[in-house]
C-alpha cells in the first residue's frame, strides 16, 4: 500500500511528538480499586505470551517482581485479549505485559491503569522502541500482490483475511487503518470504516473474516490454508520462524517455521509466507492498576525494572544469536526497559479518531 506511507508518516511523527501531548479525561467505569498492601501481585498476559513454550520467560519477569517487592506473584495466563483487558481494568490484574491498543481500552476503562516501563529500541531509548506490524501471503502467492518494484494491496479485497483480535495494535488497529486510508481514496470505497473489516460475506469488502486470537493463531491461519492474507507482527511470531529470503521486516522478504518450533507451528516445519506490507508499531507497556498496587511497590517495580541486572538478564533479553525462546532480544546490547507516560500512546488512540 505504496508501503502504507501516510500512517507511517503519522505513527513515527507522533512518536516524537507524543511526549508532550496530553488526554482528556475519560469516565472512570472499572470496579473501585481496594486495599494496596495485598501480599500476592498477579501477573497477566495475554494469549500471545501465554503460550507453554514462554512460560520460563513469563517465570523470570515474575522472579524480578518477587525480588523487588517481597511479594508472591500468580502468574494469570488468557486465551482472549478481552480478558486480559478486562482484568488488568477491574482489579483482578495487577501488572500486565499489553500491547498498546490494549493498554489504551483498559485505560478508557479505568484511568488508574498507567504504563510502567516499555522495552527500548536498538539505540536504548524510546526513539525506536517499534516492532513491525505486517501483511502476510503464503510464498508462492506474492506475484498477485507487486505493484511495479514493490507491492500493493489493492488485490486484498474479496480474500480471506485473518486479523488477530479487535483489541490488537499490530494485529488489527494499525492494519485495519491502513487498509481503510489506502482504500478510501479510491471511489468504490470512499465511506469504508474499520467496522466493515470486521466481517465478511457476499457483497463485504472481504470474502470472510478470521480472528486467530492470537498472533501465532493468525499466522498458522495464513500457512494452514484458512486465510489468503493474515495480519500479525514480527515479535510475536519471531521465537518460530526465521527469514529465508530478502530482508528483515520489508515487504518481499520471506519467512519459514524453523525446525524445532514449538506448537502450534509443530507440524508446519518449513511452511513460508511472504510480507506485502510492513507498518512500524510503538512497543507495548507493562502496565500497572495504579488503584490495587501502592506507589512504593511501583516504584520499587520501575526501578527493578530499568536496572542494570535486569538489562543484562540473558532470560528476559536474549543475547543476539541466542536459539533460546524469550520475550525481548539484544541485538546491539543497549536494549533495556524504560520508563514511559501515558501520552507516548497518543500517536495508537490518534488512530481512532
């Protein structure tokens, strides 16, 4: 989509930007926040990092935690972003690892949900703390999608087309946007919203409309043969599959389940697809129900969190080459944790609008 030029123009002007700008109040309608000397801090995840296959990665956040405020951690896995959503905003969740589509609903929810940390960019800072949110075909499938020396979308419409879950940035919000800027230009569909994405049918923008419910579940949609195209992003689906042609994270490259992949890319050792749009994503936050923790364990939880052992916590950042399965990776050795504000979501709420 001419590389989906306009709204990356807007996500990485507003990344600079967004640190200065404020929101407006929004109505309070998750359940009042009680007592903050509870002795157990639980944990939720969503279904991507909810997989068995992470648990050791989900173990060692919870170890950090532990140590920093005395306080046992439960560990609250989901198999629905609206559960983790949910949980998080009425209290039941403490500290969650979201993506920010999803910290922005369970903030809407509840204003005492507030960011804790994000894990950095390359540089170690929130400059380029982005992940990649793409556009996927099954290789062999491309050629319908190359527009001159590069893609297009414009042979997405009447497909089969599999996002990941509404409440997901990289896997429904920014492609979703995408999709309705490119086309809307276009006389035909010129009143299309995000709402007519949602589902399919004769005479609907696409032929039928998947939800994987998870990255993973997105993409094995694609390579199973349920989906033509399928949206889910780079770091979700980074601890199965390896790039087999072209480069990282640009339209054309191709990518293969690598031996050894976990469930539930276990029985599609070698299967490949191809990006035909690449969009850059802000990272999502661990976030904190600033109403069910006190400002001294949240403190002690930004402090922990942004600590040198913590950075150097080969665990929780895979060294780069590592064939280990993990949340975050080193690729230069400056990638940490940081701290960060609500508004640095603006740029992800500005799509809404």
């Amino acid at each position: 989509m001419k590389k989906s030029l306009v709204l990356i123009s807007l996500i990485l002007t507003l990344v600079t930007a967004g640190c200065g700008s404020k929101t407006g109040d929004v109505q309070n309608t998750a359940a009042p926040a009680k007592a903050k000397t509870k002795d157990t801090i639980t944990m939720v995840w969503y279904p991507n990092e909810s997989a068995a296959d992470l648990k050791d990665a989900r173990d060692e956040i919870g170890k950090v935690v532990e140590k920093a405020t005395g306080k046992k951690v439960e560990h609250k896995t989901t198999t629905d972003y609206i559960i983790a959503i949910e949980a998080i905003a009425n209290g039941n969740g403490d500290l969650a690892f979201m993506g920010a589509q999803g910290y922005i609903e369970a903030n809407t929810k509840n204003k005492k949900v507030q960011p804790l940390v994000v894990n950095s960019g390359e540089s170690g800072t929130l400059d380029d703390a982005i992940y990649y949110s793409w556009l996927n075909v099954r290789k062999g499938e491309e050629d319908a999608y190359k527009s001159g020396n590069g893609f297009a979308i414009d042979n997405i419409v009447g497909k089969k087309f599999s996002f990941v879950s509404n409440s997901s940035t990289s896997g429904f919000k920014v492609p979703s946007t995408g999709i309705v800027s490119y086309f809307s230009k276009k006389d035909k569909y010129k009143s299309l919203t995000a709402e007519d994405l949602l589902q399919g049918g004769k005479d609907k923008f696409f032929s039928e409309v998947l939800f994987g419910g998870s990255h993973q579940g997105s993409a094995v949609n694609l390579l199973t043969g349920k989906a033509d195209v399928a949206a889910f992003c780079d770091t979700c689906v980074s601890n199965y599959v390896e790039l087999s042609s072209g480069t990282a994270n640009k339209p054309g490259a191709v990518y293969k389940v690598k031996q050894g992949a976990a469930e539930p890319f276990n029985t599609l050792i070698g299967k490949e697809f191809s990006l035909i749009s690449v969009t850059p994503v802000l990272n999502g936050p661990f976030a904190v129900n600033t109403g069910t923790l006190g400002a001294e364990d949240i403190k002690k939880l930004k402090d922990a969190f942004t600590s040198a052992d913590v950075k150097n916590n080969e665990k929780i950042f895979l060294p780069k080459g590592s064939k280990a399965t993990g949340l975050f990776k080193q690729n230069t050795g400056k990638e940490q944790f940081v701290t960060v504000e609500d508004a640095w979501f603006n740029p992800i709420r500005e799509l809404s609008k």
